[in-house]
C-alpha cells in the first residue's frame, strides 16, 4: 500500500513538473493567440456607426453577413482558391520529395537546399515577380508576342482568380515539399522489400505501404496550405483584381477603410468556422479513403 501511495506521488510529482515547463508556453499561447481571438469574437457581437461602438451585444452583424450574397461569393470563392491551390500544389509536391527521398542517394540536403532556394526571397517580391510574369506587357505575353503567336496581348492571365490560384500555389509549394519529405524519409523500407519478396509491384507496394505511411505528412501539407491560402489577402489585392478579391481582403476593408471593426470581425468569426469545419471534414474523409486504399 504504502508502495503504491509513493508510485502515485511520485508520477504527479513527474506530472506537475512538466507542466511547470510547459507553463510559460502555454501562457505564451493564451496571450498571443486566445486573447485576440477572444477580442474578436467579443467585437462582433457589437455595432459601430462610423466613430461610435455601441458594446450592447447584438446579431446583427452575423445578420448581415448571413443575407447578404456578395459575402458569401467571396467566401466561396476563397475556399475555392484554397482547395484548387492546396490539391495542385500538394500534388507537385509529393513526386519531388518522394524523389529526394527515395531516389537521392546521397547529399539529401543539398538538394532540399536546392528545392529551396526560390523561397528565399521575400514572399512580396515573389507575388510583384509573378505580376511582371502575368502581365499585359510581361515575359509571356512579350514571348508569345515576339514568336508571332498572337497578335495582342493575352488579357485573361492576370487580374482574374486564375492569378491568384498560380502566385498561390507557387508561393507555399516549399510548405508542401518538406512535410512531405519528412514522412517519406521516416518509412522502414525493410517494409517495401518484404512487399516485394511477396510479390507486390511498385504501384502495389505504393499504395499498400508508402503512400499511407506518408499520408500524415500530405495531411500536415495540406492544412498548412489550406487554412493561410484561405486569409491571405496581399495576394489577391497585387494580382486578383476586382474578380480575383478573397474574403481576406473584405476583412482588411472592414477594419481599414470601412472602419467598422465589428462587421469586420463577424466576417472573420463566420470564415474561422467554415474554414475549422472545411478542415475537419477534410481530415475524415482522407482518412477513410486512406483506410479504403490499404
């Protein structure tokens, strides 16, 4: 008795030692993290008439957003952009690490170095880079231009949602690459092997073994991808145009020009929502096409 009186002691002694070191994380989190959310979802519950913020607590604004249709097109369409950006890029993605991973040999490094080098530059450069590239006068319509192919410039590459899909996707691919990388790396290929003396071929031992072992680090990959892409609003304002605008950017509007930081914000409280929900969704429907593959 006295034995197991020291055993439990001694685990909650354990126990409340490392939350003792987790105390400054966790504060870390709550006050840079819990509190603005908590602000925000505080402010949207209130009205603002120009200047004055009335703090009675109200649904008006959810109201507003849930009646008025240019919302909700702006939401579909960011969660369209996402999703098409998030299935590309995470598609490129995973044939290039598999590729350092399983291919490479030796001086693995070096070549994720290589992989990522393009991203060593300012995300804004690599948005205002892809603006010279799309552009009415840029690199494609000036080659297309100089080798006869078309007479006038090609007006439909930029200022449209499929700008905004392309910068996207090419701004988080190096997101996508290393998860991927890591997963892959981590496989036992004593597994593979054993697959093969069993008689599996690759598409086999893929499907049966690397892909679903690799499948957390497509998952990590994707939400990395998806849930920024969703609130990313510089992207859209530099190449989108008025066809290419994304909720990120009404959100901006609400709490800048418009100022009208509750509307603002019950606009970003209803995008969270969606965007958990779209997420979750999205992670059991992986799984169970996962489990249907193995």
């Amino acid at each position: 008795m006295q034995k197991t009186l020291e055993n439990i002691f001694s685990t909650s002694s354990e126990t409340f030692k490392a939350y003792r070191l987790l105390t400054p994380s966790i504060l870390l989190l709550i006050i840079v993290f819990a509190f603005p959310i908590l602000f925000l979802i505080t402010y949207s519950f209130w009205t603002q008439d120009y200047v004055t913020i009335d703090t009675t607590l109200t649904l008006e604004n959810y109201k507003t957003v849930i009646n008025k249709s240019s919302y909700h097109i702006l939401i579909k369409r960011s969660l369209t952009i996402s999703s098409l950006t998030t299935i590309v890029t995470v598609l490129l993605a995973y044939p290039m690490a598999y590729f350092v991973a399983f291919v490479v040999k030796e001086r693995k490094l070096l070549w994720l170095i290589i992989l990522t080098i393009p991203f060593w530059t300012s995300y804004l450069l690599r948005v205002f880079a892809w603006k010279l590239i799309l552009g009415y006068n840029g690199v494609i319509n000036g080659s297309l231009s100089n080798l006869g192919i078309i007479e006038s410039p090609l007006s439909f590459l930029l200022y449209n949602p499929f700008a905004v899909f392309v910068t996207l996707a090419h701004a988080w691919s190096a997101f996508a690459i290393l998860p991927i990388y890591v997963s892959l790396e981590k496989i036992d290929r004593s597994l593979l092997e054993a697959a093969a003396d069993l008689g599996d071929n690759a598409f086999k031992r893929f499907c049966r073994i690397t892909f679903p072992l690799s499948f957390p680090g497509v998952l990590a990959a994707s939400l990395i991808i998806f849930i920024p892409t969703t609130g990313d609003y510089i992207t859209p304002k530099l190449v989108g145009g008025s066809e290419g605008i994304m909720v990120a950017n009404l959100i901006q509007i609400m709490f800048g020009k418009a100022n009208n930081w509750p509307l603002g914000s019950s606009i970003a409280v209803i995008t969270m929502i969606i965007v958990t929900l779209s997420v979750i969704l999205f992670v059991l429907i992986s799984r169970w096409l996962v489990s249907k593959i193995k």
